[in-house]
C-alpha cells in the first residue's frame, strides 16, 4: 500500500475500525514511512482536541417529561383518527 | 445518554428492560406494548437532542424536532427492518428530520465567523496546542479559545461533510453506521471524513500539504 492508498484507510485505522488484514498494511507502512506517520499523528492530535472540547448538551431539565407527554398524546390523537395524516416517509 | 430517572411522571410506565436489546424492545413496541417505547425514549432521547442542537441553528426548535423524531419512531416502529441496527434507524430519522427543519426554515446550523481565528498563536504554536497534553491555566485558555473557534470552523463545513464529523467525534458512532444512516457507501462516508479534516486543518492553518487530498 503505497502513501496515497493509505489516506483511504487511515480513517479507519486510528479508530480501531479496520480490518485484521488492512491493520496488518496500514502498520507496516506507517513503520516505514515517517512522513505518513507523522500525518497520521498530526490527524489524531485534532481528533483527539475536538473530542476533548466536545461537550454534551444537557436536555433541559423538564423537557423528557414535556416530550414524553406530548409524544403520547399525539400517538394517541393519531390512533384515534384526529390527529395527522400516517408517517409513510418517516424515514 | 437518557437519564431522567428522578424526574418521575412516565418513569413509573417504563419497562425495566435495560439489557433487552432495541431491537426487541421495538419489536414489543410494534406489537403494541407502549412501555417499551418510554425506555426506547430515555436511551436515545439525550444523544438524539444532541445530534439536532448540533445541527440547526435555532436552538428553541431543538426540543420540537427531538419530539418529532421519537414521535415518528413511535408510529413507525412496525416499519423498523429487524436486520438493521435501531441505533442507526433512529439517527437516520433524525437525520431527515434535521433536513426537513433546514428546507422548512431555508438555515442551517452557521455562525458568522466574528471571531476569526486571526493570529492569536501562530502555525507551530497551535501545532504545539493540540499535541501538548499539559493543560496549565494559560495554555486552559488558549485551548478553550482555540476549541470554540474550532467549533465554528466545523459549522462552517459542506453539510455532509459536517454531519459524518458530528456523528463521529461527537457521537462516537463507527463509519459504517454513519454509512448506514447517511445512505451512501462506506467509501464516501470515508472520504467525506478525509475532507472535512483536511479542510479544518487548512483553515487551521496546520495542513502543511494544503491539498484536499492529503494525508
């Protein structure tokens, strides 16, 4: 695997998701290659900072009951016949 | 993810069924047990509130859309493909609803870059921010300066592009979920990463290569 194949995977290597076999390439390059080894480091820094400055957003506090309620209302509207049309393109 | 427990009102319904895998508790649903849905509900509603607050810019429609999406997994649950993953079924819902609110309002999530990143370090010295694993109260603050205009860098990026990057680092999914969710192959779901990232650094001004297609 030459440095330009190795770009497609790299994603996938600093986040444990590649395969035994790509693992095994991916590897090697970099052991090799300084020059990709140092990419790849530099790539894992930034993920790494935006994760750290990733923070969760709590849901407000009264809302899951508020939305609970309401989502059970509507379904209940819908079951009923009273309320909207189906939800064919749910998704 | 989901907590709630002391916030009681529907809680005392809720099947007691944390180890009971979604897809079954959605197959319950589907068959009419309605308590199912409320556990569904409290292990998703957190994560999917993020996923949306992340993504449109109008943060008092948030709440709106997260009801939306769990409504729409409420009255489509016999719809749900048992050899799919629910976790991925529901971020796809989510994932239209977002797109939905962007056709109805014509936004989505941007923030005008009033506080550019502008020359508060320098090249090596942000280089040296992000792989400097010392946090002292100077270096807190630059990093906080640096983290806040980094999350407006990825606002700022193609729309696909910056909901591969969310769904990733903000919500630890893999590739091929995100794959699954987006609808297009893991190849593009890969690439779209591989972009977003060499866009961010270039802005950043930490691409060295300064080519799209680099490393």
């Amino acid at each position: 695997m030459d440095c330009r194949n190795i770009q497609r995977v790299i994603y996938e290597f600093l986040y444990g998701e590649a395969d035994e076999r790509k693992l095994v390439t991916i590897k090697a390059h970099l052991d090799k290659c300084q020059e990709c080894k140092k990419e790849a480091e530099a790539i894992a820094s930034l993920l790494r900072f935006i994760k750290s400055g990733a923070k969760t957003d709590p849901v407000p506090e009264g809302a899951r009951d508020r939305m609970l309620k309401e989502i059970h209302r509507k379904a209940t509207t819908v079951k009923t016949g009273n309320g909207a049309a189906g939800d064919e393109d749910a998704v | 993810m989901g907590s709630g427990a002391a916030e009681g009102g529907h809680m005392s319904t809720t099947v007691e069924t944390t180890r009971i895998p979604d897809e079954v508790l959605i197959g319950e649903l589907a068959a009419g047990d309605v308590r199912c849905f409320d556990t569904i509900f409290d292990r998703y509603h957190q994560q999917i509130y993020n996923f949306i607050k992340k993504q449109v810019s109008d943060h008092e429609s948030v709440e709106d859309l997260v009801q939306e999406v769990f409504l729409r997994v409420y009255k489509s649950a016999k719809n749900f493909d048992v050899t799919k993953k629910f976790s991925s079924w529901v971020y796809k819902i989510a994932l239209n609803e977002v797109k939905r609110h962007w056709k109805r309002t014509g936004s989505r999530q941007t923030f005008s870059l009033n506080a550019p990143l502008g020359d508060e370090g320098g090249e090596s010295e942000r280089q040296d921010l992000l792989e400097d694993q010392r946090i002292t109260p100077d270096v807190q603050t630059e990093n906080e300066l640096f983290s806040q205009n980094l999350k407006l860098l990825i606002d700022r990026l193609p729309e696909k592009q910056k909901t591969v990057v969310i769904l990733k680092i903000y919500n630890d999914l893999t590739f091929e979920e995100i794959a699954e969710i987006c609808d297009c192959p893991l190849s593009t779901v890969l690439s779209r990463m591989r972009y977003a990232v060499s866009k961010l650094r270039r802005w950043l001004g930490i691409d060295e290569g300064g080519d799209d297609n680099g490393l």
